[in-house]
C-alpha cells in the first residue's frame, strides 16, 4: 500500500511541529536548559468573559501563584467548584501551543464537578462520560486562537500525551492527560 505524497508531507510536519517545542532535533541550549525555560499560557474563557496570562513554570519550578490563578479560571463556571488542575495537561497546552503558533487558548470547559457532569449526561444528548476526566482536573475543551481545530486535534494526536476527542459540529478540541486515544 503506498501513501499519498501530500498525507506523507503532512504526517512529517506534524511530528516536526510536535517535537518542536520539546527540543527534539534542535540545536542551541541543552535539554535541561530547555526543560527549566518558562512557561507561560494565554486563556479566555468563552462562558465567563475571563482572561489570563499566567507564567506557570520558572526557575525550575511550577510556580503555586499562577497554578491557583489557572485553577480558579479552569472552574466549573456553573457551580463556581474550583478542583487542582493537573500540570502535566498544561505542559500538553503549552507544546501544542508552541507547535501550532497558536495565541491564547479560549476554554469551552475546564473542571466540571460530579453534579454538572450527571447534568451534562442527562441534558446533553451523549458524548459526556460517566468517569469523565474534566471531574479530576485532567481534561479541558478548548480551541486555539488563530488556529484551526482540525489542525489542533492532529498535532495533540501526533504529540500522543493523552485522550484527544474532535467536536468539529461545535469546533473544539478535547485534551486529556489519560491514556492515549482518540476519538
């Protein structure tokens, strides 16, 4: 079976746009300087008109200020619970970010509690799981300004850190820090 020459071109820039912001194949600073830089996400949060900009990681550390800013932004904005968001998805938003040129990103939902994910089950006409990851800090719906969620959803999958689900009808990406999947 061969591949169509224009699927290969994309898949190789995919995985370059992908291992981009870890490093990979890059010359300049070494690994650890790299892995110690900083980082920083843009948010703006479609239900609650909120906005952030939040260095999160610096001198080798996650910083606990910006962490508490991020997790009052990501909260479920129907109950106004609040949950610890997990660092390693916002490593995936921040390589995806890089990878993708991307801005900021807006948040469609971030935490969502047990209660808002039972109603969310009931009223909102499936796609919505039992156990779902957003009620562990662990997912977050969002889109990437600037960039096309097509192209979000293929470099989160190619990235390969976690869950990546494409709602092309609502144009949002699901991201996840469980295993890797797609949907």
């Amino acid at each position: 079976m061969s591949v169509h020459p224009t699927a290969a071109r994309r898949r190789l820039l995919l995985r370059g746009l992908a291992a981009a912001p870890l490093g990979i194949g890059l010359g300049g600073a070494s690994a650890a300087a790299r892995a110690a830089a900083p980082r920083a996400l843009s948010f703006s949060h479609t239900h609650t008109g909120e906005r952030l900009h939040a260095v999160y990681f610096a001198d080798g550390a996650y910083r606990p200020e910006a962490l508490a800013e991020v997790q009052h932004l990501l909260r479920d904005f129907r109950t106004g619970e609040a949950h610890a968001i997990d660092v390693a998805l916002l490593d995936t938003l921040h390589a995806l970010c890089g990878a993708c040129g991307g801005r900021a990103f807006e948040i469609i939902s971030g935490y969502r509690s047990p209660g808002t994910n039972a109603m969310l089950r009931r009223t909102g006409g499936g796609g919505v799981a039992r156990r779902s990851l957003h009620m562990d800090g662990r997912a977050i719906d969002v889109r990437l300004v600037g960039v096309d969620t097509a192209r979000l959803r293929d470099a989160a999958k190619v990235l390969g850190r976690g869950g990546v689900g494409y709602y092309r009808e609502s144009d949002f990406v699901h991201l996840d820090t469980g295993r890797p999947r797609s949907w």
